[in-house]
C-alpha cells in the first residue's frame, strides 16, 4: 500500500518538474556563455559532500531522468549490492549527461533516492560522488530515503539537473 | 529583471496554498539543497517535533535563499518531503510554510510521503527552485 503510494508521489514530482522547466525556461536562459556558481554559505550547516546551493545563469537546461542501475539491455546491475548499483546509476549519468553535451563539471544538483536508506549508505554515496565530481566541486544533493523503486530489485536512484551553452 | 508568473489553470484547482504552475525567465536559477532541521554545529533541532522542525527548515532556506541574493518571493517551486507523512504532519508544515510565503502569489509545491531521511531523528526536508534578478 505505502509501495504504491510512494511510486505515485515520485511520479507526479517529476511530471511537476517537467512542467516548470520545459514550459517555461529555456527560453529564459538561451544566449550566453552559461555560469554555474556552487555556494556554502555562513549560518548553515557545512556540508563536505554537497553543496548548499548551485546558481545557474544563462545556457541551455539539461533535466537528466533519475537513472537507475540497469544496463542498456536493462538487466539490473548489482542485485542487493547498493555500491555496485550505484556505480552503475553513475556511468549511466554520464552517458545521458554526454547525450546533452555535458559532464559532471556541468551538474548544478542531483536528487538521490535510496530504498531502506541507512546513515553508512551516505558515506558511500559520497565517496562515489568524491570520484565523479573531481576538484571538490560538489553540486547541490538532496537525498531521501523511499519504499521502493519502479522496479522490484532496484536500491538506488538518481536525477540530476545540469546545465550547458546553448 | 527576470519574470515570474505564477498560475492556477482553469480546470486544476490547487489543494492548498501552493500555484500549479510557475514560469520563470530573464534571471539566474537558484537550486537549494533539501533543507533538514540542522543548525549551523550539525545539530538536529526540534526531535520528534515536526512543527519545530518545519521553523529550523524554513530559517534554514531564509539563509540560503539570502545568500544567493534571494527572499522567499522568488521561490517557484518547492519539493517537500516529509517521513510518514500524516493530515496531521502536512498541516504543521504548511502552518509553518504560510508564515514565509507569500499567500497571493504562492510557489508551486510538491508534497511527498518518503521512508526516512539521511539521520533517524530528521522528519522533514524541503528544496527550492529559485530565479533571481542577475546582477
């Protein structure tokens, strides 16, 4: 019961999301070179993992579907393995991030969510995100824990939202 | 300047007060980490209270939103989630939340029941998509 509610909610947030930025902003950014600024500021907790806050100021906004870890032939990659799953959610951003002509340097904030998520699995998450996003430079992240995924098997999903010149 | 609207479609009638839809352009987007009940010395505040908590959340995007040069009027989106979420918790959350926002103009929202949060005693986090004017 609770399964079928969560899928509900994450469904209606990304249709939401959808909303918002493909109605309405890319026109607003189109034109110049785009500049992505990520802030920690005073007052809040200091996070070394994430950042606080991204700004994204002119370019072309790129919305990467939460990815899970299926292959291209969509076998699920680590079955009970939330590390090896990751790794997987990670190489298949990249992929969809180099479908828009983007990188990780290019990524202002990834929402992350893990099923039966447990405080040691930030830690790893972190360290996964420490290897793909080089030179300290860490977008903003929320991370929430969930039920279940789409598919029975899954541990871990990721979306990210990132941005590049138009 | 950047432009914002905020609209309520005839035929999709809002459940509370949030906008159904909010367009944006002219400035620089602003993305906000999901805000937890944490000071500033990584403490949670409010344990086991989610009304305590929702005022530590909001105070949290105050300060966040300031440092990019923003206030809550130029939020357009927020995604709240909330851990086992009830009537009862959703209502304390948006008490909390109608002190911020403004009521004619409300951002777009979406509320979501989750399983936990990253620490046992967190019960809420809420993110925020923002535009401010560019400078």
């Amino acid at each position: 019961m609770k399964v079928a509610f969560t899928l509900l909610e994450a469904d209606m947030m990304r249709f939401a999301t959808a909303v918002i930025s493909l109605g309405c902003l890319p026109t607003a950014l189109a034109g110049a070179e785009p500049e992505l600024r990520l802030l920690n500021p005073p007052g809040l907790f200091q996070p070394s993992t994430f950042s606080q806050i991204a700004t994204v100021r002119n370019g072309r906004l790129v919305l990467v579907s939460g990815q899970t870890a299926r292959d291209a032939q969509s076998n699920i990659v680590g079955h009970g393995d939330l590390k090896a799953q990751t790794l997987q959610v990670f190489e298949n951003l990249k992929l969809a991030l180099a479908g828009a002509g983007a990188d990780f340097a290019d990524v202002a904030k990834l929402t992350t969510y893990v099923v039966n998520l447990k405080p040691e699995d930030r830690l790893m998450i972190a360290n996964v995100i420490g290897n793909y996003f080089p030179g300290g430079r860490r977008p903003a992240h929320t991370l929430v824990g969930v039920n279940a995924l789409a598919v029975e098997g899954l541990l871990i999903e990721i979306e990210a939202i990132a941005v590049v010149q138009d | 300047m950047s432009e914002k609207r905020f609209i309520n479609p005839p035929g999709l009638k809002p459940l509370g007060m949030y906008s159904n839809v909010a367009c944006a352009r002219g400035g620089t987007l602003v993305f906000i980490s999901g805000q937890v009940a944490i000071d500033a010395q990584g403490r949670v505040v409010g344990k086991g209270d989610m009304e305590a908590q929702a005022v530590q959340v909001f105070e949290n995007l105050k300060l966040a939103l300031e440092a990019a040069g923003a206030t809550f009027r130029d939020v357009l989106k927020f995604t709240i989630f909330i851990r086992d979420l009830s009537p009862e918790a959703r209502k304390a959350v948006m008490n909390v939340r109608s002190r911020y926002i403004s009521a004619d103009r409300p951002p777009a929202a979406t509320m979501i029941g989750i399983d936990r949060l990253v620490e046992e005693d967190l019960l809420l986090e809420i993110e925020a998509v923002v535009m401010v004017d560019d400078k």
